[in-house]
C-alpha cells in the first residue's frame, strides 16, 4: 500500500526467545518508522496459560512500548494456534515484517515435535524475521 504506515507483527511470549523477539521487533518498528502490532495468544483457557499476559506482565508490556515511542496495539487472542494467529495479523495489516522467536531444540526434538515456527515460514507471504532465543532455552 502506497503512503500507508509499515507494519510490524511480532509473536511475543513472556520467555527470554518472547523478549528477544519483541526487542528486535521494537527496533525494526523504530527504523521503519512502522507501527508495531504485537500477539500473545493462547490456546486453552488464558487465565492457565503461562505464556498468556495479564495483569502486571500486561501492564509492563504496554509501558515498556509506550516508552519506546513506537505506536502499538496488542492483540490477545484465545482459542487457536499461535501460527494461524501470527499468520492472520500479518494478512490483515498487511504487514511489512513478521518477527517471532525460536527455540532451541535438539535434533531429536526437531524431529518428534511439529513446528509452530515452520507452519509460520509456510504460511506467511510477508518477510520474516527469526529470532534465537538464548542458550540452554527450551534446548529439548
């Protein structure tokens, strides 16, 4: 879209792969001057969900974007997978960029386990961006 703000998507959960993604997604938004669209969804009931912000892990999301500057919406979503919700936000901005963060996994675990993260590469017309998240994290 021609004149239209940029758009960044980044799937953030409260782990250090979900802070990394979000960090590099805040400053991507800061050099593209873009606005920043950020999903925490969950499948199941949220208030079970360890990887579902409420409360204080919520309020603490939104000051640390309102003090970056960049202008945000979160989008919290409950009852579908995470890559169908990534890829539905990034269709319906039209998104510029898709950052999300992954985890290290062994060989083993690459092979046993789907793959939200390969469904997204799959799914996703727009340019991803893929985040590691720190040693020893998730490293089954």
């Amino acid at each position: 879209m021609t004149g239209a703000q940029p758009v960044v998507v980044v799937g953030v959960v409260p782990t250090p792969r979900g802070r990394a993604a979000l960090e590099h997604a805040v400053l991507e938004a800061q050099r593209r001057s873009a606005r920043l669209v950020v999903v925490n969804s969950s499948r199941g009931d949220a208030l079970v969900d360890e990887e579902f912000l409420f409360g204080d892990r919520l309020r603490q999301l939104h000051a640390d974007l309102t003090v970056s500057g960049v202008p945000f919406e979160v989008r919290q979503p409950v009852g579908r997978d995470v890559a169908e919700e990534l890829a539905d936000a990034a269709a319906d901005t039209d998104a510029d960029l898709l950052v999300i963060g992954l985890r290290r996994r062994s060989a083993v675990g690459k092979l046993l386990m789907g793959s939200a993260a390969q469904r997204i590469l799959l799914d996703v017309d727009c340019p991803i961006l893929a985040v590691k998240g720190p040693p020893g994290e998730d490293a089954r």
